[in-house]
C-alpha cells in the first residue's frame, strides 16, 4: 500500500463526513509512513508520538492517520479486519482509552481537538461508521458502541434483529463521566449528554440529555471548556434564520384550491414544527397590493391557510422537510421563514423590479433582517425560489426570457445584498416549467435549462411534469392539488440543502452530451445518484419514456450505462431532426401535464408528503438538435 492508497482511503472517509454532514477536519497526509504487517500504513503527523505497541493490526489494506500534535497516552489502537480507516484530527488528546474497528470497510474519525479522559470506542460490523466532530470533549468512562456484541435473531425467520449501526457525534458535543453512546445514535453539535447517561436515536443539537435513556432536559443552550461565556465558540453563540423567498406565479400561490371540496383545500393544517416560521400574516404575500409593515413585525409556527381563491403554498412543507434533514444532520437549532411575494398570471415584467410583487419582496426581505436582529440571529438568504413562466409560455421568446429572469436575479441580489450586508451571490431556484393539460413545453422551459446550463447562478430542483394522479396531480389545467404543491415544496428544499447546506455540487438531472451514430442516438447526462432508470409506479409509461425524434420513429429507447441512454430509431435521421424529452404530447389526460417523461435517478431521499416514493431526480424537459448544437427559437 502506498501514501497515494492512503489518500483515497482518507477521500473515503471525508465522502461520508460530507455526506452526514458532519463538521471534522480530517488530518493531512503526513511524511512520516510506517508499515505495518499486511500492507497496513501507519501515517504520523508532526508532533504526535505514537508507539509501536499502541498500535495492534490483524488484516490487510488499513491506514490510521494521525494528525498532527496528537497526545496519546496510555491509548490502544487496534483493528481486526481488512480495508478499514481511522482517522484522528490534528491537537487530539487522548488519554487512558482503548478504540478501533472490527471486520471490513469500516470508518472511524475522531476530529481535531477532541479531549477524551478516558473509556472504550468499538466500531464493529462491515461497513460501519463512527464519525466524531470537531472540539468534542468526552470524560472519564465513556463507552461508544456500534454492536451490541452478540446476536439477536427472529425465531421464525432465523434472521438477526440486531444488526450493528453507525454512530454520528457532530462538533463540540460534552459526554459526561460514564456516558454511553448506543449504536445508530445521532447526537447533534452542541449538545451535553450527562454523567452515567445511555445516548440512543437521535439527540438534538444545542441540548442537554441526561437519564437511561437519555431524554431532553434543555435545549437552546451552549457550552464552554472554561467557565465564561466569553469561550464558547463563535458559531455556537447564535444562531441562524434562514429567510426563504418565493416569488413567481399562482402555483407559488396556492391558487385553484376553491375547485375542491372545503376539507381538502388545505394540507398542511397544523403546523409540522415550531422552527418553521412565517410572518404573523401567513405565507402568501399580498400579490398586486403592497404589504402593510405592520404584517411583517412578528413570526409564528407555519401552517397553510385558505383565503378566497388561494390554499397551499409549497412553504409549510418545504420548512417541514429542511428542518427534519438539519436536524438529522445534527443542526436542530436554526430556524427557517418562508413568505412568497408572488401573483397568478402575470408576465415576468409585471413581477419584476417597479412593480408590488417585488416591492413587497424588498419589505419582506427587510422585515426578515429586522426580526433576525431582534432575536439575535445571523440573516441567511442565499437563494429565491422562482415558480414561473404559465403567464409567458406562448408570447415570450427563449432568449428575452432567458435576459428577464438574468435581470431578475441581479435585482434581488443587489436587494438581499443592501438590507444584510451580504457579498455572497444569490441564487435563483427554479421549477421547470412543463408542459400543462392544454399546452405542450414551450421555449420558457428550455430557456430556464439555458440559464442552468450557462449561468452558475441558477439551478434547477424539478420539472414539474412529475405531477400526476388524484392526490399528487392538478386540480384544474395547470395548478397543483395540496398535496402536489406540497410536494413541489421537499424538491425545493432538497435542492436548497444540498447547496447551501451540504455545499454540494447540484446538477439537476440533465443532458451532457449526444453523439448520432448513424441510426442510434447515444444520449449522456448528468445524474447526481446514478444509475438512471425509467420509473412507472408513480408516472405512467409514456410512450418512448418521453423521448421523441422530430420527423422520425423510434424503435427502441434502452438505458445502457448508469448516466447513459441509447435510442435507436427506424433510419438514419434528418439533418434537422430534433431530440425531445417531455415536449410534446399526444391526448391530454385529466389530472397530469399531456407530455411527460419516466426517466430518473436513484436518489433515494425520503419524502415526508409522500412517504412511499424517495424524491428522486427526473429529467428535465429539453430539446436538442442531433447536428447543429441546441435549437433556440427566437
């Protein structure tokens, strides 16, 4: 094994604490390598003594990186498996402890500076985990366990019901004299967790839990090494509302809801959370009127409410499923305001800059900032979601379109950057404009996939011909059922998270590439969770999947990669044969858009709406010429 192995090992274990968020710095390759055995590498970094006898290896393909000035005194190390990482942060000190990891494909990080008096960390089990955070402090006695060490099996199926499970620490977490960590604990940062307590599920952040089993006895609180205030680390000393703008047209709105029946205009009735926040006067704006200052003094718990024509915004669900995943990551004590400031039909001129809507974005956006400050919170507004285009589709050409919502983005960034202080980008989330009952997509939505495309400022969480059925359908020819805008709420949330949480790299489901092979198409794209797949539980099979050839037949349609499409059609197409996904229909169905696709991902994301169906990443609607580059109409 050799430091370039021990490197993509370390990439291994930086992929799972990226994954679960966690925040740990993992040490640098250090110059000093020793092997061990076989073809084991010990990697020690400046200032950390480590003996020889510390350390017992029983297998192949491990690596332990020490960081460096890492104290361990009277510590055992040990694995007893193949392929393992154990990974300890630079300025650790470790005293009177026994760790490792037992079996195959397991990783254990312990981040910088965490102090530990003294006690035993097991992780056991293939492919398990233990991930420790940044500027923890454990006492004297602690046990961390993934296993319980011996099997418990179903007597009718001879299956064991005691599998091992990972366990999750986040930063800066205290575990008292004798605490016990239980496999698949989750503890989030800042939490205490007392003396002789049995930690198991999950346990919210900025917490104290004490008792077997460990129950809450106080949230909202921090802690210190010293005893003053003063040395509470900064991050931990306040805490964040992230203020989510939503601007657009009626399906931002909740508009149609008047077409059903009175105890189904509403979905999210009651509010989900108490950190998932909305002005005193809701989460619909004022539309064309200008919003009284006075409706944006005070906050309370979300929840949709009905007025005339209007009913579910995708806000209550969007905050239910962004706090339940920051909680899940081990930050349960930010909060999240949601207000949309949009109008049903109306062009994007008459959304834009001069007009109420966006003045009433300016006043809500500085009502944000004011009630952050009053409550002593940071102000976070990274991104506007943007759910638009119904009022544009037939008389706005691709490129204006494309240059409005540019000009868009720059207003409300230059908004958002005046009233915080911010010189962070703001992004523009949208929707994909699909095709609707009546119409097939038009140039608003390859415009939108121009902009995603071409511009880093603007990213794409779903096309919005997935919307299908009694439940998760459309009212009406184009507005949304409840549960449907609900829906609609988790997928700009997913998006939200993975940028400006996980700062993750989004893609959306999209085309990369198309290469005409005489009668065959080969079609590559970009897939955040591969392999792509045609899904039919939830969309009927749409006839070629969704995809159609301008003037030409296809034969067959085949997935043959895990980011890679194959059409074959009947002859060697036209010059100026046009490659669609999800454009143009055939009869239109009631309940659902007329052209629509089956082509997704494997993302496997949990929803709250819909709990039998993850979130997964679907195509986006395009249009592509097979020869002469993209097809732009003007």
């Amino acid at each position: 094994m050799t430091t370039a192995d021990a490197r993509a090992m370390l990439d291994r274990a930086r992929s799972l604490i990226s994954e679960q968020g966690v925040v740990a710095d993992l040490p640098i390759i250090p110059e000093a390598v020793r092997e061990i055995g076989d073809g084991n590498l010990l990697l020690v970094g400046e200032g950390s003594n480590v003996e020889p006898a510390q350390v017992s290896i029983k297998g192949s393909g491990n690596v332990i990186v020490i960081g460096k000035g890492v104290l361990l005194q009277k510590a055992q190390i040990g694995i007893d498996g193949n392929a393992g990482v154990i990974a300890i942060g630079d300025g650790a000190a470790i005293r009177n402890a026994r760790f490792g990891i037992r079996y195959n494909n397991c990783t254990l990080v312990l981040g910088r500076k965490l102090a530990w008096r003294g006690g035993m960390l097991f992780c056991t089990g293939n492919n398990v985990h233990v991930l420790v955070g940044n500027d923890c402090m454990f006492a004297d006695k602690v046990m961390i366990r993934t296993s319980d060490g011996h099997g418990i099996f179903n007597l009718a199926t001879g299956d064991r019901i005691n599998s091992p499970d990972s366990v999750i620490i986040h930063e800066h977490v205290w575990l008292g004299n004798s605490a016990r960590v239980s496999k698949g604990c989750v503890i989030g940062g800042g939490t205490v967790v007392g003396q002789n307590s049995i930690a198991s599920g999950s346990l919210h952040g900025r917490s104290i839990y004490a008792g077997a089993p460990a129950r809450k006895l106080r949230s909202n609180i921090a802690w210190s090494r010293g005893e003053s205030f003063r040395s509470v680390p900064e991050k931990f000393k306040r805490t964040t509302l992230h203020f989510i703008p939503h601007g657009g047209q009626s399906l931002a709105t909740g508009a149609g809801a008047k077409y059903l029946p009175v105890d189904d205009r509403i979905y999210s009735k009651i509010p989900p959370t108490d950190r998932g926040l909305m002005f005193n006067s809701g989460t619909r704006g004022a539309g064309d009127e200008l919003v009284n200052p006075s409706d944006l003094v005070n906050v309370e718990a979300a929840h949709e409410r009905y007025s005339s024509y209007n009913g579910e915004t995708p806000g209550t669900a969007l905050m239910a499923w962004l706090i339940a995943e920051l909680d899940r990551g081990g930050n349960s004590w930010d909060t999240v305001l949601y207000r949309t400031h949009a109008k049903g039909g109306r062009e994007i001129a008459r959304l834009s800059r001069g007009n109420p809507p966006f003045s009433n974005f300016e006043r809500e956006v500085a009502g944000a900032a004011r009630i952050a400050q009053e409550s002593s919170r940071d102000i976070n507004i990274p991104a506007v979601l943007w759910t638009q285009g119904e009022a544009d589709r037939n008389n706005t050409d691709r490129r204006g379109y494309a240059e409005s919502l540019r000009r868009l983005r720059c207003d409300y960034e230059a908004v958002i950057q005046r009233v915080t202080g911010s010189t962070a980008p703001v992004a523009l989330l949208l929707d994909q404009l699909a095709a609707s009952f009546r119409y097939n997509a038009s140039d608003i939505a390859l415009a939108q996939l121009d902009l995603v495309e071409t511009d880093p400022n603007f990213y794409l969480s779903t096309p919005k011909y997935i919307f299908a059925g009694d439940v998760f359908g459309l009212i009406d020819t184009v507005h949304l059922r409840p549960r449907a805008t609900a829906l609609l709420g988790e997928y700009q949330a997913k998006a939200w998270k993975a940028l400006f949480v996980d700062r993750a790299k989004w893609t959306g489901l999209r085309p990369r590439s198309l290469v005409v092979n005489g009668r065959t198409i080969q079609l590559e794209l970009y897939v955040p969770k591969p392999p792509i797949a045609p899904h039919l539980s939830k969309l009927a099979r749409a006839r070629n999947f969704g995809f159609r050839v301008t003037g030409e037949k296809i034969e067959t349609v085949t997935v043959v990669g895990p980011e890679h499409i194959e059409i074959r059609l009947e002859r060697i197409p036209q010059r100026l044969a046009l490659l669609e996904y999800a454009f143009t229909g055939g009869t239109p169905e009631v309940g659902r858009a007329r052209a629509w696709g089956n082509i997704c991902d494997s993302d496997e994301t949990p929803s709250i709406v819909r709990p039998d169906e993850p979130l997964r990443n679907y195509l986006a609607v395009f249009q592509r010429s097979l020869f002469d580059g993209d097809a732009v109409s003007d």
